[in-house]
C-alpha cells in the first residue's frame, strides 16, 4: 500500500550531481599520498593503523596525510557553490 515518494526535482538532482563532480574533482587533485590516505579512510572504512601499514609509514604521518586532505577539499571546494557539509567532510579527524 505504500506509494513512493515524490520524486526529486530535476533542479535538485543537477546540483546534486555537480556537487559529487565537484568532489570528486577535488580528491583527485589532492596530492598521491594524501588521497590514498583518505581514501583507505573515509571510503574504505580503514583504521590509521591499518592505512599507516599499507602505505608503509607511521600512525602520526596517517593522521597528518588525512588532516591535510580534509584542509585541502575544503579549501578546493570553497571556491564551488558546494553547500556546507556536502560530502559530510568532517571538521576536524
């Protein structure tokens, strides 16, 4: 008996699909290392530890790789209508 929701406007889904381009655009800008690290973090769920085994380096580098990738997609995407909070990009990690 339940029926779907409305269905998203057209409007919302173009701004929702720049800003995804505009993030991803931003990541793949960012430089190897911190990229990987944020990667391994944020989309593959993997403990400092575990990325600082991968990528051959210590737990504080991890966190200073990770730190300077979330300063740097937001610095990046100040410059894109991109609203507050898109890609739910931590304050601090």
């Amino acid at each position: 008996d339940a029926l779907p929701g409305p269905a998203p406007a057209a409007d919302d889904l173009m701004a929702r699909a720049e800003e995804q381009e505009a993030v991803g655009g931003a990541v793949q800008a960012l430089p190897e290392n911190q990229r990987l690290a944020l990667i391994l973090k944020r989309f593959e769920g993997r403990s400092h530890r575990e990325i600082a085994e991968a990528m051959g380096t210590t737990v504080a580098a991890v966190e200073s790789l990770i730190q300077r990738a979330y300063e740097g997609l937001r610095e990046r995407l100040k410059s894109h209508d991109v609203k507050k909070g898109a890609g739910n990009l931590p304050a601090r990690c």
